[in-house]
C-alpha cells in the first residue's frame, strides 16, 4: 500500500509520492486550512481593525450565510458582534494593565527582592533533601509550603494543551518501585 501523508491543517491523508505531496502543498484548499488555523490565534485586536476596513457582505446579511465562508472579501460580523469584540478588547487591556501596575509595585518594594532570595535558596536546599532522600529510596512528604498559586490570568486561557494544565489539587501520585521484574 505505501506509505501515506497526514496533513494536519487539512484534517486528510494521502499517498505520499513527491507529486502527490508538493499537488496538495501548493494547493488552494492547503492554503485556505492553513490560513484558517493560523487565524484562530490571531490578537482579537488585529482582526476587529481588519473587519472594520471591510464592507459588509449583503449575502450573508440577508441570507446568514455567504459561498465564500471565511475567504470572503467582505465581512461577515454584525454591528453588535464588533461592538462586543471591542469590549471584550478593552476589557483584556484593563485586566493587563491591572498586571503591570502591580509588577512595577513589586520592583519599588527591596524588602519583597530579599525574601524572593532566600525563598529560592529554602527552595534548593529543600529541593537537594527531597533528591537525597529519593535516591535512598524514602519519599518525603511534600510541603504545603511548596505549592504556587496559578495566577488567575493563565487559568483563563482556553484550550490549553494538557501538559501546560495546573496539576490536580491533590499533587501528583507518585509510585515507588524498589523492586523490577
């Protein structure tokens, strides 16, 4: 049968011969499904200037849909959907200024510079313990003290990939196996 090509942006496989490939590659439909994906992580900022520049299109006005879909030269968001766009930009600014007021308030403070020091040699010392203490064989018990807060501007990312997820509450589980075979 051979060997087949899976292109991730089209969701299709093919059989994968260098005529076959560089066809698909430099096709209209490759094209398009890359561009598409690659808009989904676009600054919200960026696109709502792009639809205001573009005309509204009257098909999909009148009808609520349009042939082109998103290749359309015309824009395809309501009056309404823009004005909500806009908030939700205004609002994200709000939230980022409110994050960069409080790190310049960190800076001006030199007694929080010191405990963050020591906090990282407590941090190493524990650290060289738990790694002493692993390869004996025993397993301490792990601190209170040692979990981070998440901040709250991460947790509301969404679709984040599951190795970048906070982990459980309770801390992972971990197994000790003295003993293979």
């Amino acid at each position: 049968m051979g060997k087949r090509y899976y292109c991730d942006y089209c969701d299709r496989s093919f059989q994968d011969t260098l005529h076959n490939r560089k066809k698909h590659l430099f096709g209209v439909q490759h094209d398009r499904a890359k561009k598409a994906w690659f808009d989904k992580f676009r600054d919200a900022a960026t696109l709502l200037s792009e639809e205001r520049a573009k005309e509204p299109c009257r098909r999909f006005l009148q009808t609520g849909q349009c042939m082109f879909g998103t290749g359309c030269r015309f824009s395809h968001m309501s009056e309404m959907e823009m004005f909500i766009m806009e908030q939700k930009i205004n609002g994200e600014d709000a939230i980022l200024n409110i994050f960069v007021l409080a790190g310049e308030q960190e800076k001006e403070d030199p007694e929080q510079d010191r405990s963050s020091e020591r906090s990282v040699d407590e941090w190493l010392s524990r650290r060289e313990k738990n790694l002493a203490a692993c390869s004996s064989g025993r397993v301490l018990k792990i601190e209170e003290e040692d979990r981070t807060e998440i901040p709250p501007y991460l947790l509301s990312i969404p679709d984040l990939p599951p190795s970048l997820h906070p982990p459980p509450a309770g801390g992972w589980r971990v197994t000790v196996h003295n003993e293979w075979g």
